[in-house]
C-alpha cells in the first residue's frame, strides 16, 4: 500500500520587521485588515471565533485559534469545509521576521485537494507580500481585492 501525503499549501516571505510586530500584524485586525480582509469581529485569540469579511467579495468566514505562541505561532481553523492554517515566526538577524504560512485539511477528491492547495498558497503568496509592502513601506497594495477582478463587477 502506498502513502500519500495530503496537499499542503506552503509559502514564506521575509519581512524586514521585528517578530512581534509581524505577529501583531497577523492577529491584530486594525493591521492586517491594511493588506488582506476588510473586516474582522476581533483579534486572533485562542478560545474565541472572530468573523473576518471580504466586504468587496460578499465574502465572510469563522476563524477558530486552537493554539497561539506569542511572537511565535498561530493555528487556526477557518473556511468551510474547515481547514487548517499555521502561521510560524522565524525571528531573523537585523530586527526581521521570516514568516511561514502552512494550510491543509482540504476536502474532496484528490484532484480537488490538490487545487484548493495551489489557490490557498497563491493567496497566501498575496497576503505575504501585502504584509511585507505594509509593514516595511506603509504601502496598501489592494493585493487580495485585485486578484479577483471579475468578481467585483
């Protein structure tokens, strides 16, 4: 019998910031909603479900932490079927932060899987790099709300 490792999203991004506030920048919703959703109900805390929206999308989903590691990691639960999402941060030399996203759990066949985890680490992929441009220039890219333009109209 042959096994088969489930698809698994991955995608990383260095961020010329210190630890904490890239932390800071995931599970404070006043700051990542500079780069990815427009709305949130809270911040990421473990023992609480927050509800981030995508208000240009009509698109919402229930975020559930199961673990959170000050400056370090954050696991979560979120889309519908639920997946799984881990967030870890790599402290770096010269005050930056290597910062690794990681999803999986995805449902269907395993052609279905396999999709869900190309699109979940494309989109990650945007909300890195709208993290980076945030936090190193103070620039909002409009990353997430461009990368569906059809949907807008």
């Amino acid at each position: 019998m042959e096994l088969r490792e489930t698809p698994t999203a991955e995608t990383g991004m260095l961020i010329r910031r210190p630890v904490a506030e890239v932390f800071e920048a995931i599970v404070d919703p006043a700051v990542t909603t500079k780069f990815w959703f427009t709305h949130s109900s809270g911040r990421l805390d473990g023992g609480k479900p927050v509800q981030w929206e995508w208000r240009m999308y009509g698109a919402s989903t229930t975020v559930e932490v199961s673990e959170i590691v000050p400056h370090e990691k954050v696991v979560m639960r979120w889309s519908d079927p639920p997946t799984t999402v881990v967030w870890t941060f790599s402290e770096m030399p010269g005050d930056a932060t290597f910062l690794e996203v990681r999803n999986f759990g995805f449902a269907g066949s395993a052609d279905e899987q396999v999709k869900q985890a190309i699109d979940s680490t494309g989109g990650f992929s945007l909300v890195l790099a709208g993290a980076k441009a945030w936090l190193e220039q103070g620039l909002t890219l409009g990353l997430v709300g461009d990368r569906h333009p059809k949907r807008l109209l």
